[in-house]
C-alpha cells in the first residue's frame, strides 16, 4: 500500500517508536492521525504539520476514547487506511514472588489491560473503519494494520512476567486477525523490537543500559526510533507480507535476566 495520501492511525505517536512512525509516514506525504495520552508532546508534533497531522487525546483501552479519536480522524481526513499500534507501558519489574510477597494483580492486569487490549481494541475499531475503504485499484488492499509486540513477548527475562504475557498476546493476535480480515483486503503484521532508544526507557540506568547492549550482537547499540519505523514503512508498501511477525533487536536472544 503507497504511504502517500493514506491516512495512518498511530497510538502512542507522541513518543519513541510511535513518533518515529509518525515522522516516516508524513515525510512520505501520508496524513496521521496521534492517539495518545501525552497531549502536550501529542498537540506539539501535529502543530508541526498542519493539514497533515492531528492530535487526539485517547486512552487506548477505553472504547469510548477511541470511539472519539476515529470520529475525529474521519472529520480530518474523511478516511483511515493503516493503523500503527505503538501505546504500551513496561509495567513493574518484579518476580512472581519477591520478599515482598506475590507480584500485584493490579500491577499485572493493568499491563495486559493497555498493552494487550488496548492493541486489540484499538484494532478492532480502527479496523471496522477500513473494511469502508475502496479497494486500492492496485493492490486490492484495504488497509494494515501493525502492531507491536516486544522481544520480551517471545524470549521474557526474569521478572518481565506482565510485559512479556501481554507482549506474547500481541503475537498471538497476530495470525487469527489476519485470517479474520484477509477476505477484505486488510494485511496484519506484527513488529517484535529489541532494546530501543526511547523515553520508555529513558530512566534506565547507565550501568544496565550496558550491560543490555552487551547482550546483543551486531550493531552493540540500541535501536533508534528511525529504524523501527523504516521497517513499518517497508511493511506497509509491500503487499506481499502478511500474518507475519518480524523481530528487529540486532540478532538478540535475550538471556534469562
Ligand atoms: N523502547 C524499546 O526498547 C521497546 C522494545 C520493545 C517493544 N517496545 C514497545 O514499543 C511501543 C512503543 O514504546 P516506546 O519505547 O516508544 O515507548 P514511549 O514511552 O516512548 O511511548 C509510548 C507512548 O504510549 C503512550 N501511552 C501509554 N499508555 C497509553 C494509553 N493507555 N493510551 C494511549 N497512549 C498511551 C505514552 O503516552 C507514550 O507516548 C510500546 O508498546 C513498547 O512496549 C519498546
């Protein structure tokens, strides 16, 4: 599917990986619509690109909020083609069991609630707004839709319990949505990113920021946001790929911790 004149929902494009997303589909002259809480760094970016960016301030796992951030991507730009699905939270790092008893079930239902059914209900919205779309006369695409998961969903460290069940269930999104939407010309991919720089984990300290890079093969640095979203890029524009998922983490296998 061409980037240019496509209209992109993007969750979490206010920051990191999603923002990078966002400044790759509007240098290819594609319109982007923000979903995110961070409304300040949100309204700033589309305040960069008039007429092709719009902020909407949505919490991704409430359907109303939703609901109101598609009404207000259609008023904007009258369609939705590609839905990048970024909005996710790391959770608290912590055993199932530490001295201070049982990891929190609030702590852990709160990391599926966003990273799992936030994923799932923005896709299931945004996707109801594709099936609307002409196919393209081209391709016969609709739409895509990509999500992203994490290393963690495949090969979780010690203590990642939440994140990686809730970045597995992305994963597992991935073939039965593609299934489910192929009969309309909508493709399905998922994106599993290594260690990226991102304000996400702008609090790690530098000590454990090395010894993470250390871990991984070639390059030994972390990611940047321009990588994951020159992926997202290829992902879209080539009709072909679909139901996959893709890691981008510099040849890593996490170790256990
Ligand atoms: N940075 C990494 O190394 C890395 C690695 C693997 C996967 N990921 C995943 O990539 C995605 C983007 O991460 P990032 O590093 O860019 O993080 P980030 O913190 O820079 O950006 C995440 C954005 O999501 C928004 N957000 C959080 N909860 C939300 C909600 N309920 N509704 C709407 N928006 C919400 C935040 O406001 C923020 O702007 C996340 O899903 C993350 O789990 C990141």
């Amino acid at each position: 599917m061409q980037i240019k004149d496509s209209v992109a929902v993007i969750t979490g494009g206010a920051s990191g990986l999603g923002e990078g997303a966002a400044e790759m589909f509007l240098s290819k002259g594609g319109k982007v619509a923000i979903f995110d809480l961070n409304r300040e760094r949100g309204e700033a970016l589309a305040a960069r690109h008039p007429g092709q960016a719009i902020f909407a301030a949505v919490d991704v796992a409430s359907e109303a909020s939703v609901q109101a951030g598609i009404a207000a991507t259609l008023a904007a730009f009258g369609r939705i083609h590609i839905c990048v699905n970024c909005a996710g939270i790391p959770g608290r790092i912590g055993r199932i069991v530490s001295k201070k008893g049982p990891y929190s079930l609030e702590d852990f239902s709160k990391v599926i609630q966003i990273n799992l059914i936030g994923t799932f209900n923005v896709a299931r919205l945004v996707a109801a707004e594709i099936l609307k779309n002409d196919p393209q006369p081209d391709t016969q695409e609709r739409g895509v839709i990509i999500n992203t998961s994490s290393l963690a969903g495949i090969e979780g460290q010690m203590g990642q319990a939440a994140y990686s069940a809730s970045k597995a269930g992305v994963i597992g999104l991935t073939l039965p949505l593609t299934r489910d939407l192929s009969q309309f010309g909508v493709r399905v991919l998922t994106v599993a990113p290594g260690l990226f720089e991102t304000p996400m984990g702008a609090g790690t300290p530098e000590e454990v920021k090395q010894q993470l890079i250390a871990t991984l093969e070639f390059p030994k640095r972390m990611g940047q946001p321009a990588e994951y979203a020159s992926l997202v890029a290829f992902l879209v524009e080539n009709s072909y790929l679909n139901g996959e998922v893709i890691r981008i983490d510099a040849g890593t296998r996490a170790p256990p911790r």
